[in-house]
C-alpha cells in the first residue's frame, strides 16, 4: 500500500528535526517512529499511485462513454418528438 521507503525516508526527517537530546537515542526513536507512521498510515484507506491512475483512466473512459449514450438517448429523444409531431399532423 504505501512505499516502505517512503515511510522510512518521512521517518528519518522526523528524527533528523528533533531535539538533539532526543536524536541521541538514535536507531530506536528513528525505528519507533517509523513503526507509529506506518500503523497510523495503515489505518488510512490509501491507494498507491498506480491504483489512483489506474482508477482515473476508468473513470475518463467511462465519463467518455456517458457522453456518447447521453447523445444517443438526445437524438433518439429527438426523433420521438419528431414522429409525434408528426402522427398529430396527420391526425387533423
């Protein structure tokens, strides 16, 4: 789900900016605060890029595909009215 480097790298930031007396602790303030990012980052419903483009294209297909049947039932509307128009002409 999300890129364990990217966890790791967001945790040595997080280390890098605190108090030199706590960065002294070193690899376990480091390792801890990597373990609570990345269980606070599970608890999110987060897609990866790949996922999020790949969602995106299906919702641009599909957004293509509306606009091509919202012409359709348009003109299929059209004809309807069109033929009514027409059998009442030929009604009076």
């Amino acid at each position: 789900m999300i890129d364990p480097k990217k966890i790791e790298q967001l945790a040595r930031q997080v280390h890098e900016s605190m108090p030199k007396g706590i960065r002294e602790f070193g690899d376990d303030v480091e390792k801890k605060i990597r373990q609570t990012l990345q269980a606070q980052l599970s608890r999110l419903d987060l897609v990866n890029r790949e996922e999020f483009d790949v969602q995106t294209q299906v919702l641009l297909r599909t957004r293509e595909k509306l606009a091509v049947l919202e012409q359709r039932v348009a003109a299929l509307e059209g004809r309807a009215g069109s033929d009514a128009v027409i059998k009442t002409e030929d009604m009076q």
